[in-house]
C-alpha cells in the first residue's frame, strides 16, 4: 500500500459506500494504519491509499488508545466556525488556514457494521471533516482561497512536477 499524492486523479474520485464488512476491510484498515503511522499522519482516507471504499482512520495523539477506524461516514449535524493550520499527507510540505464547522456530530460504522454516533470538537472533528472530504473527493487545495492557492503556488507547482516524473 503506498501513498497517493495530489495531483493523482485518483483523490479526485468520490468513494463506494462499503456494504461489505468482512476480512478484507479490516485488513484494509490495518494497512492504512501503518501507512498512516509511517507517514507520521494524524488521519488518512480511503483514496489516499488507493482504496475505493469509504473508510477513514484517525489517531490525533498516536497513542493506540486514541484509534478511530470511521466506515461510511457522515457529518449529519454542525455548528461553530473555527479557523486551523491543516496539512494532508498528499500534499507534503503544505500548510493552510482553513475554516471549519467547529463542533460536529457524526454517524459511521465500525469495522463489524456496527452503527455508531458520536460529537465531537477540536482536532477530532477538524481531522473527521478533512477525511470526510477526501470521501467525496475534495481535497486540501479545494478548500484553500484563490489567495492561499497562489500563495502556494510554487509548492503545488512542485508536487505536480514530481508526479509527472
Ligand atoms: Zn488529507
């Protein structure tokens, strides 16, 4: 399993609902976990580990207690405005102000099926709503402003040149 980096086309594709919860997604999870702890992330999603699948791990502390494994799921409530330096594993070196829904509730299912329901706030819910959009194929550099993305320019320029070989 390696990493998908922006300007892949891949991240651009919206995730398949997954309806089969079985072996293979766990082991699914399980290799995005390390890819994640590899990378020394704090979430990763589906598609940038060239999963077509709507599954999220999160881990904001890296300690194994704080392992979030998220299958389908949706941001169903939201409220609040707060503003965050937010990096993506596809684009190393990268760092941009984004505003976000501050406090959100959620619905996902475990690895067994199982439906779960939770709110949360902070970097938790920053990190869910980054992976969220990965799932619908909205990434880091949609979000930035015109202003941020020139600002970032030369940086973008240089993960599309690395990607072209
Ligand atoms: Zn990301």
């Amino acid at each position: 399993m390696e990493l998908v980096k922006y300007p892949d086309p891949f991240l651009k594709k919206p995730t398949v609902e997954v309806a089969d919860f079985g072996d293979e997604l766990a082991q699914n999870a399980q290799e995005m976990l390390e890819l994640m702890y590899g990378c020394k992330g704090i979430g990763l999603a589906g598609p940038q580990a060239g999963l077509d699948k709507s599954l999220v791990i999160i881990n904001p502390s890296g300690k194994q207690e704080d392992e979030l494994v998220l299958v389908n799921p949706q941001v169903v409530d939201f409220s609040g405005k707060d503003t965050f330096e937010e990096g993506c594993l596809s684009f190393p070196g990268i760092y941009s102000k984004i505003v976000r829904p501050s406090r959100i509730s959620c619905i996902a299912r475990t690895l067994d099926g199982r439906e779960v329901s939770f709110d949360c706030n902070g970097l938790v819910a920053r990190i869910v709503l980054h992976e969220a959009d990965h799932l619908k194929g909205v990434l880091l550099v949609d979000r930035m402003s015109p202003a941020q993305r020139k600002a970032h320019q030369r940086e973008l320029r240089r993960l599309r040149k690395e990607y072209n070989g």
